[in-house]
C-alpha cells in the first residue's frame, strides 16, 4: 500500500498544507466564500485549527473533534474514486 500527500490551500489564511483530504477539518463555503452548510468543504490548516480550537477554549466553549490522521498522509484506498 502507498502514501500520498494531498497538497491544498487553506480556507481560512491560504497557506498550502498537507493533509488526509477524507479526515482534515473543513468549513463549508457558498460560491461568494461565505460560511454555508449546503456550500462545498474547504479544508483547514493545522495552524487555523489550533487557533479556532484556543479560541473556543477562551470562550468556554467545548473543543471539536479532530479525526486521527487529518494532517498525515493519506493511504491507497482513504479516498473514493470519483
Ligand atoms: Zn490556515
């Protein structure tokens, strides 16, 4: 089985990164970049993440979930072909 990296923009400060494309957090944006829950997912850097989940914490609010292997590369068969 081969590993592959899956280079990509950030949604939230545009910095490439790598990531597993079916694990990384993401934002759900419409054509104008807006937040939207029926736009198409934009995955999120690590850097974002780590500020969005400090952010939550100063907040009170409870942290979200990062599936294992969002940032690690992806395996043969992670992602469906399409
Ligand atoms: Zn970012």
């Amino acid at each position: 089985m081969s590993a592959f990296l899956t280079l990509v923009p950030c949604a939230s400060c545009g910095t490439f990164f790598s990531c597993n494309s079916t694990r990384v957090p993401s934002l759900r944006l419409n054509a104008n970049g807006q937040p939207d829950p029926a736009g198409l997912r934009y995955p999120v850097c690590r850097a974002c993440w780590d500020r969005r989940q400090a952010y939550r914490r100063e907040r009170g609010l409870p942290e979200e979930h990062l599936m294992p292997g969002a940032y690690d590369p992806e395996e043969e068969g992670d992602r469906d072909e399409d």
